[in-house]
C-alpha cells in the first residue's frame, strides 16, 4: 500500500551509457529540450547544458538558476530559497547530483509540486524537471494561514465523517497543512490521510478548507489497477499449471481478478517485513506476458488461484460474496520475511512465508492452508471467535474443517490431513495435523486428554484436534472411545458448521456451548428428529463433549 507523501512526483531521467572497455559506463551528453506545460504557463521539463560549471554544492547550483529564471518559474516574490526546500539529494550511476525539491508557499508544501534536478559532477546544472505552481500569492482564496477557524482534529472529524464508516486505520491520523491549489485559486488546507485495510482497503488523500472546514478534494491513493480482465497461466509451487484471471493496464499484466467479489488481489512484499518504509501489501505482482512460470512466481500463482477457488467454495455453496459477505476484496501477499516459516491472516488479509525449505515450502502452495486463512476471516467477521482457550481452538479447528471442504470441493488431492502439501518436503506422507487422527501428531482427540496449559494460546491449535476429530466423525462415520457415528458427509458437515459459525457461536464460546450449536444448526436445517441430530450428538458423546 503507497504512503502519501507530499513528494510524489518522481522523475526518470533516461540517460543510456555507452559500455568501456573497463566496463564502466561514461556519462552521455544530454541534448537539449525544453517543454512547457501549457496550462500553468512555466517550464516542465529543460536539459543541456544549462549553468556554466561550479564549484558551488548541488543545492546552490540549483538555487542559482532558479533565482535567474524567476520571470519564467514565476513562483512569486521570494527568492528559490524561501520558494522551495531540497527533500533529498542522491547521486546517480555517473556521478551526477540528483536534487529533489518541494515547492512552499508561506513555508507550507504547495501540494503535488515537486520538481528534480541533475547536477553533472563539474558542477553544471544538465535537467531541471517538474512545473511550479504560478504566482500563488495572486490566487490564495484564503488570505492567512493563521487564521485557522477549524484545528486539525476537527479537519479529521471531517474527513472520517465524509468516509461514512470508522475505519481500522494502518496508521494515526496526523493532519498536516499545505497549500492546495485548484486552478486560479489556493486554499491553506489541512492534508488528511486516512490509510486502512478494514472494510475496504483504502488509502484516501482528503483536502480541508482551514476556515471553512468543507472539504476540497478527496481521492482514495490505493494503487489498484484498471484495465481489461484477461486469463494468464502459471505453475504452482508443486509444479502445476493453473489458469489465473489478471488485469491488463497499460501494457502489464497484474494479479488482480475482477471477476469475483470487490476481487482478488496478489502483492509481492520482496521478502521484506515491517519495516518503517515497508507496509503490506506490497507491490501488486505484475507481469510482462501473462505467464507465471517463474520460480519466483509459484508462491503467487498459487495464492492467487487457491484465493479465487475459496471464494467461489463460500460463493457456490453458501452464497457467500467474499470472507464478510459484503463482497470485499481479499488480499493476499507472499514472499513476507525470509525463511519464514508461517502463514496468517492479519484480520485485514492473508500473508504467506516462503519457509525454510525444510520445514515448509512457500505456504501459499497448500490450498487447505489457504482456505484455512481465509475462513478465519469468515470467522473473524461472523461469530468473532476469540482466539484463546475454547473458544480459540474452535476458531482453529472450524479453519481446518473448511479447509478441508474446499480441497474436496476443488478435488485438489483432497484428505482429512492439514499442510500435507507444504509440510517438511523432504519427508513424506506427514501432515500439521490430521483430523482423522489427531493423536498421529501428538494432538488430543478426546476431551478427556485436553491441554490445558497456557503455551499456544491455551492451546488453540492442540485442543482443536478434538473438535477435528469430532468433524471427522460426523461427515465419515466410526468408533471412537467406544462410542459408534454414523456420518452424514461432508456437504451436510459444511451446512451444520457454517450454520453454527455464522449464528450460533459467539466470541467466546466453549466446546459445550459448540455442541450446543451444532445440534440446534442441524435441527434448523433437517429437523430435531432427524438422523442428522443423532449423528451429531454421537459424534460430541464419542469425544467426550457434554
């Protein structure tokens, strides 16, 4: 997700090298040009050789020519210095001086103009590029910048009002003045951002009138992408081939399809984490020619199409539109950290680790862990299920259970197994976890048995073997601890526990209150006499459930 920045513009200079013989690359003559930008009356782009060489810094140079230009510029009575400040300065491949500037008016930014220069190392001054904004002193619709009659939380209250809804914002609110111009006239304005993953990503850019407190302008700065629906190809993280729907903007193909819901979106977060500069989602994963057959784009493929097939096992089966039912856009990112071993969702979307390659492969290339994900969204915006103790354990155990009814409604190698796909590759036959037999990976299957530390949440991924086994049970039949099931399947499985998830449970429900659920979801659906009514109390009495 792109952070506001009052910086920007971002200029690329094409400056192709000629290869040495030492394989370095001479700086070329750059040729002249200059280009004025028609509406605002002053330069957008000049080159050549613009300044006599100097011995100045970089910062002066520029300064220099600016105060020399002025009458072409036209940024006002102030000299450069006061007209502009450097937000940064960098050196090229050739060693020039890259300088960006922000243009100011009063000391505050002038919203959108910023403008770079190139500064050969002899000191003479090759490029300046960006439009100013004109003769702003003649234009301002508010005169004084302190006489503020609304202050910055009142321009955020605006702001989040017009919104319609509260957000779960990524980061505070922080409103900050500038200077907002909109053709003949400039207005002191509060800059209010308000980034957020929750209910629907955005990361809108509202601009406040500081005396009257009516909003300017206002967009939303979420770097989607629009274009055409298209159908790409692309190879899995084990190697097999999927179709994948993509948008086509401008020549690139993205990972973003259209076709369902508010869509679904794949980012690439580079194996990076969070850092300061680094914000999920990532970059939106992008592409040449539509094929995805890249090693580095298996962990994609195969988040992107394992996304679309949960989406359409909720939508086909339940009329689900999305994880919230309200058709919101499902985000996944891969490639997050290095060598990390998990996947999660964050309550805003889903990220996967690439693994270390000996205990996991990348974890988006298992399709029950990516349904597993997404169905804690489902839960998270249905029954809440508090991730501790019980309560956390059905959270966990209800991921499992339709993770495992999307690999058999996608009849993906389906099993009763849990990460068999991505588990400890180089050992086969092994899984995370087993809902048909919990026990075979140290997990309690009967209540009776039950962890009841406090590692692992109070054990919300151990204690959900029981209530997997219990699933099992109910769709597949069996005796367990002498008490005989007669499963009902695993279409009548998914109709009792999507019932019981998005009904009957609540925040902190216990296993008990769950078989409770359960027997009431299935007398709503079959009747309270009804086989299916048995078969769920058996298969809670076979693992020690009251």
């Amino acid at each position: 997700m792109s952070k506001k920045k009052i910086a920007s513009v971002t200029l690329a200079i094409g400056l192709a090298g000629s290869m040495l013989a030492s394989g370095s690359f001479a700086a070329p003559n750059i040729k002249s040009q200059s280009n004025f930008n028609e509406k605002l009356g002053t330069p957008e782009f000049i080159s050549g050789q613009l300044t006599a060489p100097s011995k100045k810094s970089p910062k002066e140079i520029v300064f220099s020519y600016l105060n020399d230009q002025k009458q072409k510029y036209k940024f006002g009575k102030n000299k450069a210095e006061q007209s502009f400040k450097v937000i940064e300065t960098s050196t090229d491949q050739f060693g020039n001086t890259v300088v960006r500037l922000q243009q100011l008016h009063d000391g505050l930014p002038v919203w959108g103009s910023t403008q770079a220069a190139l500064v050969g190392e002899d000191g003479t001054l090759k490029v300046i590029s960006g439009t100013t904004i004109p003769e702003i002193d003649k234009k301002k619709n508010n005169k004084d910048k302190n006489n503020k009659k609304i202050n910055a939380n009142k321009a955020a209250d605006v702001a989040l009002a017009d919104l319609g809804f509260q957000p779960e914002l990524e980061q505070p609110v922080k409103p900050e003045m500038v200077v907002y111009t909109v053709d003949d006239k400039a207005y002191y304005a509060y800059l209010v951002n308000l980034n957020f993953l929750d209910p629907k990503p955005g990361n809108w850019n509202y601009f406040i009138d500081s005396q009257t407190g009516e909003i300017i302008n206002k967009y939303n700065d979420m770097h989607e992408v629009s274009g055409t629906d298209q159908v790409g190809t692309g190879k899995g993280v084990l190697g097999d081939t999927k179709s994948l729907n993509t948008t086509l903007s401008n020549g690139t193909y993205y990972l973003q399809d259209n076709t369902r819901g508010g869509g679904i979106m794949t980012y690439d977060m580079k194996n990076r984490t969070f850092f300061p500069q680094f914000y999920l989602p990532g970059s939106l994963w992008s592409d040449a020619d539509n094929v995805y057959n890249q090693a580095y784009d298996a962990a994609a493929v195969d988040a992107h199409y394992f996304a679309g097939a949960t989406f359409d096992y909720y939508k086909d089966v339940f009329g689900r539109n999305s994880y919230d039912n309200k058709g919101t856009t499902i985000q996944s990112s891969v490639h997050y950290s290095k060598n990390y071993n998990n996947a999660f969702w964050n309550g805003s979307q889903m990220v996967y680790g690439d693994g270390d390659g000996t205990t996991f492969i990348p974890l988006s290339g298992g399709l029950d862990v990516v349904a597993h994900e997404l169905t804690h969204a489902v839960t998270d915006t249905s029954s809440d299920l508090v991730y501790q103790n019980e309560s956390g354990a059905l959270n966990e155990a209800i991921s499992d259970i339709f993770g495992t009814l999307v690999e058999y409604h996608e009849n993906h190698n389906p099993d009763f197994e849990i990460g068999e796909d991505i588990y400890t590759p180089n050992t086969p036959n092994d899984a995370l976890r087993s809902m048909s037999d919990p026990a075979k990976y140290g997990d309690p299957d009967h209540y009776s048995v039950r962890y009841t530390g406090t590692q692992d949440n109070g054990g919300v991924h151990i204690n959900s073997g029981i209530i997997n086994k219990q699933a099992y049970l109910l769709s597949e039949g069996g005796t367990h601890y002498g008490v005989n099931v007669t499963g009902i399947g695993r279409e009548k499985l998914g109709e009792i526990y999507y019932r019981m998830n998005t009904v009957y449970l609540t925040a902190s429900s216990t296993f008990s209150q769950a078989r409770s659920a359960a027997v009431q979801a299935a007398s709503d659906l079959y009747g309270s006499n009804s086989p299916e009514v048995q078969s769920v109390n058996q298969s809670f009495d076979a693992v020690g459930i009251n």
